[in-house]
C-alpha cells in the first residue's frame, strides 16, 4: 500500500486531510484509523475477549506496523475532531469516484458517524463502502443506517465470525475456504491474486453480503485453530 498525502499541512498542522491509496484496490483511496484501539465493536459481549475475527486482525500486522502507516492512522484520529474536517474531505474527494472508508480502525464515537454522514452526503460523485463492526454499539448503529439510506454508499455490517456465520443483519462475513461460501453471499475473488482487478462488488447496494476469504499469517493460524478445535468438539 502506497501512502500518499492530500492537502498536505504546511506550517499548519491542521490542515490536511491523510488519505491512502490501496494498491489491492487498483489505488483507490481509502480514511483509516488505528487498529483495536477505534474498534468498539473487536470485543465480545462481555468485553472481556476479541470476537474471532478480529483475532486474526491484518490491520495489526505487516506494514501496518511500520511508523509512516500508523503516523497517519494516529493523524486522522485527531484530524476529523477538527471543525472543518468535513469541508475538507469534500474537497480532497474532489477527483475520486470510489473511497474505501476504514481500511484499519473503525466508528468508535457517534460524532464521527455524523460526520461521515456529511461526508458521504456531499460528495454525491463518490461512492463509498463503509465496512463497519461498530453497528454493535446503537447509538452509532442509528447514524449508520442513515447513512446506508444514501444513494452513494453502501454500509457492510460484517459478521464476528470466521466461519461464515451471517445474519440478514449483516452485509459481510470472513470465511474460511472458499469452497465453505454460505448461501446468499457473494465471493470476493481477490484472495486469488490479492487484487480487486476492477471488481466493485463491496459498493454495490444489490449484492447484499460479500465473503472474504481469510487471508494473512494470523488470520490463517487462527482458521487452523478453530477447525482443530471445533474437530475436539471445543470451543476457542
Ligand atoms: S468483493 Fe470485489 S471489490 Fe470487494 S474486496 Fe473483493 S474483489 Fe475487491
């Protein structure tokens, strides 16, 4: 994934907006937050685990940890509290025609649904996917639902699981062969290639639940060990 900077702060350290290009995505950009630590909805009910998915985390792993990535995670947790923040994301959207919204991190506060809701209001040339777990938390789920209302944007509730358990809550699972996809989801084919190659699936509003295949070192060690498990009749 390639780093880049819009509206770069000069002086003023205020002043831009930090957006990267995912090169998976055939370099649409993508607004994230750090990993875990904007994540309301990574724990479990009682708040004393990490739901499975979210124990094989890509988003802690690899170059996400090298300090330029996590710099700018750290940067828009700050930024979007700022008053003219959604002024200045409409403007730095101004040449986009799809954004990936939160390719680390999540929706921890209601204020930021809102403001994302502004956002994608306003930038009706944009289509934009918000993958989200934090439709657990309601005072943020509400905003949520509006903002799936709008033409442009398509809202995934993705499943705890990583073993293809959805509801029709839900707008993605993980799964963990491809061979195991669930009824009514669609395929993502990029864990083929590691590319979308010009798939848009994830912001189309009629496919209504994408699965992922599990990918990533942890993601995989994490598979492994729920089927061993769950062959001893355990559970994780
Ligand atoms: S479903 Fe399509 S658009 Fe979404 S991540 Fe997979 S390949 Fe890319």
């Amino acid at each position: 994934m390639e780093l880049i900077v819009t509206d770069r702060p000069t002086g003023a350290p205020n002043k831009g907006v930090q957006l990267s290009r995912v090169s998976k995505l055939g370099g649409i950009r993508s607004w994230s937050l750090p990993a875990l630590e904007t994540c309301p909805g990574a724990k479990t009910d009682d708040g004393l685990d990490l739901v499975d998915v979210c124990k094989g985390c890509y988003a802690r792993a690899g170059h996400y940890r090298f300090p330029n990535v996590k710099k700018v995670r750290a940067y828009n947790k700050l930024d979007w509290q700022r008053d003219d923040w959604v002024d200045r994301m409409v403007l730095a959207l101004d040449a986009d025609r799809y954004l990936r919204w939160l390719d680390s991190g999540d929706i921890y506060s209601r204020l930021l649904a809102e403001k994302i809701f502004d956002v994608v209001s306003r930038t009706p040339w944009v289509k934009h996917w918000i993958p989200t777990r934090s439709h657990k938390v309601p005072k943020i789920k509400s905003v949520l639902d509006r903002v799936n209302q709008l033409d442009n944007a398509v809202v995934r509730y993705s499943s705890d699981s990583i073993d293809g358990r959805f509801s029709s809550y839900h707008g993605s699972v993980v799964i963990a062969d491809s061979a195991d996809l669930p009824e009514g989801a669609t395929l993502c084919s990029a864990y083929v290639s590691g590319r979308c190659n010009g798939c848009r699936q994830c912001w189309d509003k009629s496919v209504a639940v994408v699965a992922y295949v599990a990918h990533g070192r942890a993601m995989k060690k994490l598979v492994r060990r729920i089927k061993s498990a769950s062959a001893c009749g355990d559970i994780l």
